[in-house]
C-alpha cells in the first residue's frame, strides 16, 4: 500500500472510530492509533475530512441535546436550568455574581460593563 493510499486508509478509519466515540478525539486517536498533531494537521489541510470531522461533532451534539431534552422532560431541574442559562440567555435566565466593593462604608471604585462587538453571538 503507497502512503497516499495508507493515509486515507488511517483517516477512513479514524473516522469510524470518532463516529464510534460521539467526537471524542482522543479516544478516536486511541483505537486507531493515530496521533493528535496528525489529527489536527489532517483537519487543517484537507477540507473533505474537515468536514466530516466537523459532521461527526454535530451529530455527537445533537444525541447529547437529545439526553439532555429527556432529562428535562423527566423533570429533571438542574437540567431544565441549564438549558435556561445557556438558551435563555435573551429572555433574562443568566445567572449574575453581586460583590460588594465597599470597604468599611468607603466605596473604592465603580466598574462599569460596557456590551462589547462580541456580545451578541452565542
């Protein structure tokens, strides 16, 4: 087998074993005995196995989101305010931290958050 053909031997079944592993790299590099920098050097230079990769991370994400849905269905609260905080964010469901800046009645400085570009993307 040339190394061209080797190579995409390794990657097919890098593939298979991440699809195997819902995403998981490092259990995918374990089975195949692939390394991590070929992963990652895979992934930078050849857009077909990107995408795949990429594929196989969505699909992973979507059984989890599944999980976590069933959670929420089964009342399960701290599941149901997870997903609250991270997708409810516009509605208001954010958890805040309150900290007294004051030492001894004498206030020591304001901090003053402004919204950055960013801000808006989740």
């Amino acid at each position: 087998m040339r190394k061209s053909e080797h190579t995409e031997h390794n990657k097919k079944q890098y593939l298979e074993a991440l699809e195997k592993s819902l995403g998981v790299k490092t259990t995918a590099c374990k089975i195949t005995g692939v390394g991590r920098t070929t992963v990652y050097d895979w992934i930078k230079d050849d857009e077909e196995f990107r995408k795949a990769v990429d594929e196989i991370e969505q699909v992973a994400l979507d059984f989890v989101e599944s999980k976590l849905f069933e959670q929420i269905r089964g009342n399960n609260t701290p599941s149901t305010i997870f997903y609250l905080k991270t997708k409810g964010k516009k509605r208001g469901y954010v958890e805040r931290q309150q900290m007294d800046l004051n030492f001894e009645g004498t206030k020591l400085f304001d901090v003053q958050i402004i919204k950055g570009i960013d801000d808006d993307k989740e």
